[in-house]
C-alpha cells in the first residue's frame, strides 16, 4: 500500500531495493520493495520507485537486493541468567540441572527462589549490555523475560542499548516443602502488590520497554495467585506469561497436586486469554489444544533450548497440532544461561526438531518457521503493532544481506532467511524507527567497551 500525493511528504529513512519478507503471503519475489519510517513508525510500503517518488528524508538505506525483514524475536529468555556466565567452565559430569525439563521437585523451588533475588541495578544492566548487543547484531529487536531478578538493571540495560523488551515480576506462592509436597510457602496478596508497584512505575505505552507479569509455573501458583495475575494483566493493560505444560511427568504433578489439569485450573482463574502467552507447551493434548485455541492464547516455543537441554517435548508432535489449530507461535530460545541464540539457529532448530519428531520434511514449513521468529506483538505486550512490515506498525526493520557466497542459488527471501542467512548477514537493524545498526556496526555503541565491561563484572563476581 502506498499513499498517492503529487508533492513527495517528508518522512525520516526510507530503505528501498531489497525484498519484503512476509511469511503470510507468498507473492512473486521482487527485489524492489521499500519502506518509509516517520517517527517510531512505518508510514509507507511499496515498490522503491514509488515510495523514493512519494516520500523525501534525510536517510536512505539500500538493501542491495537483500532481505528488509520485521525485526526477529526471542520471546523466551531468562536475562539475569546472563550472570551464571561468571562461572568457569568445567566439563559436566552426568545430567545437568535442567536437564529432561527436569524433576519438577527440585526445579521449581530453584526457580521460585530464583525469580525473587535482589540484584544491584548496575551489576544486571553492565551484564546484559554485551548480550542485548549481541542480540541485536543478529537481527532481534525484541526479547521478552520468562522470570528474572534484577528487573530494573535489565529495564536499563535494554534502554541502553536500544532494544525492545518486556519485562516484568514473575511470581510464585507455591512449591515443595523438604518432603517434596507442594504448599503455600508465601501469601500471595504481597507478592501482587509489589507487582502491582512494579508495573505501577514501569508500564508505558510508548518506548522500547513495556511490562508483563509472568507466572513461575502453573503447579507454583495458587488458585488465587492465578486469578491475581489474570487480572493485574487486564488492569495494566500487559501480557501475562505462564510457564506451563512443558513435559508430560510436569503435567502428572500438577494433576497430582492439585486434582485437575494446568489448562482446567488456568481457565477457572482467568488466565487464559489473548494477552496469555503459555511457555513451553511441549506436552498439550487435544483438550489444552482446543482450550487455547478458542480463549486466543498464543504460545511460546523454544526449539534450540529445549533440544539442548533434552527436554525431548518434540516426540508429543504438539507445536504442529497447535499451528494446525492455528494458534500464534512465537519462538524464544530459553537458553540465557550458556549462549546469545541467533533467530538463524532458532528457527532452523525448530525445522529440525519438528520435521525429525514428525518424520516427514513438511512437519513445519520455512514460512512457518519465519511467522514464529518475527510474530512478536502479543508476547511484548504490542499487539498488532510489531511483526509485520506495514503502514501503521512499530517501525522494527531487519536489512539482511545475500549477496555471501553462502547463498548460493535462488534469493527468494523465505529460504534465504529461513535457510542460509547468518549473523554476519545481518546489516541494518532498525529499532522503533531509531537505526541501532547500519552496515553492521552500532551508530551509538562501542560494542567492545560493552563487552569489556560485562567481561569485569563477571571476573569480579568469580
Ligand atoms: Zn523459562
């Protein structure tokens, strides 16, 4: 769509010459798409004659026939996880400690505990600067935290550095006691308060930073808890996030605790909507299926991570039942704690992992797999507003190159980016219509004084 006027109209940077990717459509591939930017928007898609003809600005950006993307995302990342980096590495000896989505007995207490450390601002925000940079270098604009502390370092480090987050409380009121039965280990009233607070002071509209509030695990929160979150949700307006479903044996415990299934106590309470994003789901049957599907649930997917830890959720075939079903994907990596994940390596996890599990090479589609790492509004809490190149969207833009002898044969955009394309392709990361990366450098950023200083920081916690 273009706007027709006689006079050109002024916008900020306008990228031409390059090839629209959207995974929805598959129309003939043409190499001479462009965008116009005004403000922290997209004002203008078309053909690079027109919107050159139609619009003046003081940036051009030539993508050289490579791929103008929306901005990727990694809806699922554990950001104060970054600090383990401080340990030193030693070869592990047997299982590590997430290890097969591990024991929910164990795990949970850890991660409750976990969610509620206090952490200085400037020891989480030095950290995570060089890993925010790292991400954006690789085309993500948007990252989303499953659960941390340190939320106020994280919210500086992200404004920093340019990138889009969300971030919030992630809450807890119940796990196992030292006999491993599940109670109500706090009172659930304060720990909405303080999330309350939190979201009081950080949620905004506009900016890179928007609010969420998370749940720990659904076999972690009561009944009222539930509810709680569900319904701060609705009053500031966030997504509400819930780790939940992950692995057949974390579902028969929640059964064993509480008498009913994670997705019949999640209805009862409120929680399932479309502001809900349900983490993991690497074990939903037909009925959790159809429950999201008509509450408008999207649900987060985290191929390379859970391969890596093992969690073997791809043999339950569920992400195609759910694309089948046609609920959102959106594909995270939840794997902060040993590696900044590319959207390359997510995506081509998950055709990996689902194409083998299902045994058949049409399991999950490149297009598919695209959707899941660009489909972003719903988890950061922008939806409808971020994910797709359009007049009216937030203005996230990812230039990627094809010119590399890696990308040999056809440049149609969808295998060229679901396929072939690399960090180093990377060339232009624009960030809610701010250019943080052109020509694959930062405009405003010395990447290596970044990394030096959360190299220090993590020396001195040693
Ligand atoms: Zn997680």
């Amino acid at each position: 769509m273009t706007t027709t006027t006689s006079t050109p109209q002024p916008c900020d940077t306008i990228v031409f010459n390059g090839h629209l990717l959207d995974p929805h459509a598959s129309p003939e591939p043409s190499a001479d798409g462009a965008i116009a930017i005004s403000g922290a928007e997209i004002v203008a898609v078309g053909t690079s004659q027109a919107i050159r003809s139609e619009w003046i600005a003081p940036k051009h950006i030539d993508a050289r026939g490579g791929v103008i993307s929306p901005g990727f995302i990694d809806a699922h990342v554990h950001l104060s996880g970054y600090l383990a980096a401080a340990a030193r590495y030693v070869e592990p000896v047997g299982e590590g400690l997430f290890s097969g989505g591990s024991n929910v007995r164990e795990i949970v207490p850890f991660v409750a505990e976990m969610t509620a450390m206090t952490l200085p601002p400037e020891l989480t925000a030095t950290v995570l600067r060089p890993a925010f940079a790292a991400m954006l270098k690789s085309g993500i604009t948007s990252v989303v935290d499953a659960g941390s502390s340190g939320h106020d370092g994280i919210v500086q480090a992200a404004n920093e550095m340019g990138i889009r987050a969300a971030i919030g409380p992630s809450l807890a009121d119940s796990w196992h006691d030292d006999d491993g039965v599940v109670i109500r280990q706090v009172e659930s009233g304060p720990l909405l308060d303080a999330a309350e607070a939190w979201l009081t002071d950080n949620v905004s509209t506009e900016g890179l930073v928007s609010g969420l509030i998370s749940a720990v695990e659904t076999i972690a929160c009561s009944d009222e808890l539930l509810a709680g979150i569900a319904q701060l949700g609705e009053a500031f307006d966030v997504p509400i996030h819930i780790h939940s479903h992950i692995t057949e044996p974390s579902d028969r415990a929640h059964i064993d605790v509480y008498g009913r299934t994670a997705t019949a106590r999640l209805r009862d309470s409120g929680f399932l909507s479309q502001r809900c994003v349900a983490m993991h789901v690497g074990n939903a049957k037909k009925a959790d299926i159809d429950a999201f599907s008509e509450t408008g649930v999207t649900v987060n997917h985290n191929a390379l991570g859970n391969a890596m830890l093992g969690f073997a959720t791809s043999q339950h075939q569920a992400i195609p039942a759910m694309i089948e079903a046609g609920i959102p994907i959106v594909l995270g990596s939840d794997f902060a704690p040993s590696m900044v994940a590319t959207p390359f390596e997510s995506m081509r996890a998950a055709l990996a992992m689902h194409r083998e599990a299902v045994g058949t090479d049409n399991a999950l589609s490149l297009e598919q797999a695209i959707a899941m790492a660009t489909n972003s509004g719903v988890a950061v809490g922008r939806p409808g507003r971020v994910g797709r190149l359009e007049v009216g969207q937030l203005a996230d833009v990812v230039v990627i190159d094809t010119a590399g002898i890696h990308h040999l044969g056809d440049r149609h955009p969808i295998p060229s980016v679901a396929l072939r394309a690399r960090p180093n392709d990377v060339r232009t990361v624009i960030v809610n219509g701010d250019i943080v990366v052109e020509d694959g450098d930062f405009t405003a950023i010395d990447e290596y004084e970044v990394l030096e200083s959360g190299q220090a920081m993590l020396a001195s916690m040693r």
